[in-house]
C-alpha cells in the first residue's frame, strides 16, 4: 500500500495537471459547448477508458519499451509535439474562436463521441510519459508489491482526472456565456491558449530521454 503522505502529495500533483489545458481538455470543453453536457460526459468516458488503459500498460511495464527504443521514443515525442503546435494554430488562427466559445458542429452519436473521447486520450504521449516519469516516484517495493501501488496510484489518479474534467464538462455552457459578454477575454483566452500549447510543444520538442 501507497503510504497515506505520499497518496495525499500524488493526489496534489495530479490535481494541478488536470486544470492544466491540454488535449483532453480541449476536446471535452468544445464538445460539451457544441452538443450539450450530455456529449461532454460520453466523450468523458471515452477518455475515462483510454486513461485506463495507459495505466495498465504502465503498470505492467509495457509502455517503458518506448522509452527504452530511441526511435520510439524520438517518434512519439516529434508527434505529441507537432500535435500541440496543430492545437496552437487552431487557436490563433485567422478567424478561430476559443475553446468556451459556443459553435455550431453536427451532433454526434454516442458511438464516434466515446471513439474520439478514447482516441484523444490515448494518442496523447503525454499521458503514457507521465505515468512513467511521476507515478514511479511514489512507488516503493518496502510498502509491498509495486504492481499494487501502481494500480492504486493510477486509480487515483484517473477519480481526479474524470471527476475534475466532469466538472469542466457541466460548467463548459456556463463559461461560454460570461465569455460571450466579455469579447475582449474571449480574444485573450484564445492568445493565452496558443501560447500555452506552443510552449508545451517546445518543451516537449527540446525533452530528453
């Protein structure tokens, strides 16, 4: 078992990366304002799955081997990047709109919301970096079997992420409409985002093994 200090600090940690924007974000917010809080919650379990997923590959050791290959690795981390800069453009782009702004996109069915939950999440090689770079640094094998701990921080880990992004999600409108009164911070947000996203994708360009 995962002592009740270091599941407490885990737990913190996790919780600033989910109010970090990033893909899953992004998708969650657009999707929840276009078709309704109800898609924003199916496209949530869409990512709620692929979450799953990396953490059972990263608990039984299999997403390691992309970073045990270099070219593996060099790949994964050139097409996380030019993802983030396409997410960038997206934002600033001559007239783009922000990620609160209300916009018309056919609805959906339940089916292709859940795949593009799930493909969002699971393309995203941050997600797979990160169980591998912080989760490891609150497993010991003095406090029992590091499989266990690692389940157990990853179920943790995956409560935040879905209980905070839910959050997002439901409120997605209600943001929408106070940035719908204030254009000047819709611009703002939109300029923010784009940095944000093109500082992600350098970062992740200039990471090393």
């Amino acid at each position: 078992m995962v002592p009740l200090g270091s599941l407490l600090l885990f737990a913190g940690t996790v919780l600033l990366m989910v109010l970090t924007p990033g893909p899953n974000m992004l998708y969650l917010v657009s999707r929840s304002i276009s078709q309704g809080a109800r898609a924003g919650v199916v496209s949530l379990v869409g990512v709620a799955t692929a979450l799953v997923v990396h953490m059972l590959l990263a608990s039984i050791g299999v997403t390691a081997l992309l970073l045990a290959v270099p070219v593996a690795f060099t790949a994964l981390k050139a097409a996380g990047a030019l993802y983030l800069l396409y997410l960038a453009w997206q934002a600033v782009k001559p007239g783009a709109r922000a990620p609160f702004e209300p916009r018309a996109l056919n609805p959906d069915p339940p089916a292709r919301l859940f795949r593009m939950g799930f493909l969002t999440c699971a393309l995203n090689p941050k997600v797979a970096l990160i169980y591998l770079s912080i989760l490891p640094q609150f497993v010991s094998p003095a406090h029992g079997s590091v499989f266990t701990q690692s389940l157990e921080l990853g179920t943790v880990q995956i409560g935040i992420s879905v209980g905070g992004n839910l959050l997002i999600a439901l409120s997605a409108a209600g943001i929408a409409g106070w940035f719908a009164q204030r254009p000047a911070w819709t611009t703002a947000q939109r300029w923010f985002m784009g940095s944000v996203l093109s500082g992600l994708a350098l970062r992740m360009a200039l990471e090393r093994r």
